[in-house]
C-alpha cells in the first residue's frame, strides 16, 4: 500500500441497532466491503458516538429501545448533515415517508438483500460527496445535464424544453439527487404549502418530465419512483 493510500481511511459508518444477530450479519459485510464500524445499541448512544466519532454514515433501524429512531434522526439533522439510511422492519409507506421527512437520506425494509444495502450506501456517500447543490451548480445524471443558474436543462446535445413548473420540479430533484424526496415534500416546495394532498399533480408533471428526458419513459432511469412514498433523480 503506498503512503497516499495509507493516508486515507475507509469510511467510517455508525450503526445504531439492538438486535445482536443483525448487528454481526451488518459487521460481517460491511467490513469485507471495506467500511470501519462503530456500533450503538441504544438511540442515546448512536447519538453520542455520531458527536465524538464524526461517522461518513448512519445505519438506523428504527425500533430502539430507548427513544424512537424518528427521534434520533431529527436530533441528528438539527447539527449534522451526515447520511442516514433507515434499516427497519417497518415496511408501511407511511413509516418510510416519516423517516425521509424527518431528515433521512433513504430507507431499507427488512430483511433486505446484502447487495441492495450497499449499494443504497453507494448512493448515499455520492450524495455526500457532491454535498446539497446551490443555485450555481449543475447537475449530471446520464446524458441529463441541469444547470442551475442559468436555468438550462440539456438531455445528450439537446435543450429540453420544460414549462416553468416542469423545471422548478426538476430542479428540486437535482438539488438533491440521489436522495428520496417525498410526495408532500415535492408538493411544499414546487406548489406550495396549500397543494401538500395533491399528489395527482405529481404523478401529470412527472409523467411530462419522462417524455421528454428520458429515452424510454415506460422504463425511465433518471427520473426514479419510490412506490408509495415519492422520486429521486438518479446519480451516475
């Protein structure tokens, strides 16, 4: 190993969980993949070693037996910006929308696939590594370029063409790409607060966004749906 290697450490990644199995199952794999751990058995504690040990992630199951994992997670985001995925048993469309409202980054229903965990992890230090875009950013996704502050949308050599909500939606996808943003969330910040119920609106301008940046809107790969719960814009 040379020495620029040597100076670099693997990312580091908190889980916050009290089921012993699954916390050796999650050690196991984690570490062949290369990630240092640390391990919290209590909500309380995750949030202390989250302070003193500076994690690249946190892996958190919801169902702590001291305080909530919601609770955890808005604790979190009130002083940190690190990646939380969910890992939880609670597999209701509501549940993962109260997590990703409360600040988390993604959610996986257990019992999950090792490979799908890990690539969730992949997207979510993407998202870290590009940190929250500003209006003077843009955005790559496959042949989707959106500049932000000059309000361009290219898909290969092409302009796109969107209509003024089409863009403001969009935009809000890339400003945080990679991440599950929520039906209420999409509607608070493109509609307004009055429009938080009115999920048909999504569901007409997303369908226009499709047709037109995406090759086959049928089987679309940018623009990505979490059933029940809301979109990400894919991160290459």
């Amino acid at each position: 190993m040379n020495a620029g290697a040597a100076s670099t450490p693997a990312p580091l990644v908190l889980v916050v969980e009290d089921d012993a199995p699954i916390r050796r199952f999650l050690r196991a794999a984690l570490e062949a993949n290369g990630y240092r751990l640390r391990e919290a058995l209590t909500g309380k504690e995750g949030l202390a070693l989250a302070a003193t040990d500076v994690p690249d992630l946190v892996l958190l199951d919801l169902g702590l037996p001291d305080i909530p994992g919601l609770e955890v997670v808005r604790r979190l985001r009130e002083w940190s910006r690190v990646p939380i995925v969910v890992v939880s048993a609670r597999g209701q469309e509501q549940d993962k929308i109260l997590a990703l409202d409360a600040g988390a980054d993604d959610y996986v229903t257990k019992p999950f696939a090792m490979g799908e965990l890990l690539a969730r992890l992949r997207v979510a230090f993407r998202h870290r590594a590009r940190g929250e875009a500003n209006d003077e950013d843009t955005i790559e996704s496959g042949e989707l370029r959106v500049d932000l502050a000059r309000r361009r949308v290219t898909i290969g050599d092409a302009e796109a063409r969107l209509t003024p909500i089409e863009y403001r939606l969009l935009a809000e996808l890339a400003r945080h790409a990679g991440r599950v943003l929520t039906h209420e969330h999409l509607l608070r910040e493109v509609w307004g607060p009055s429009h938080t119920r009115d999920h048909h609106y999504l569901r007409v301008y997303m369908a226009q966004l499709r047709q037109k940046l995406e090759r086959e809107p049928a089987r679309p790969k940018l623009l990505l749906t979490e059933p029940g719960v809301g979109y990400r814009l894919a991160v290459p």
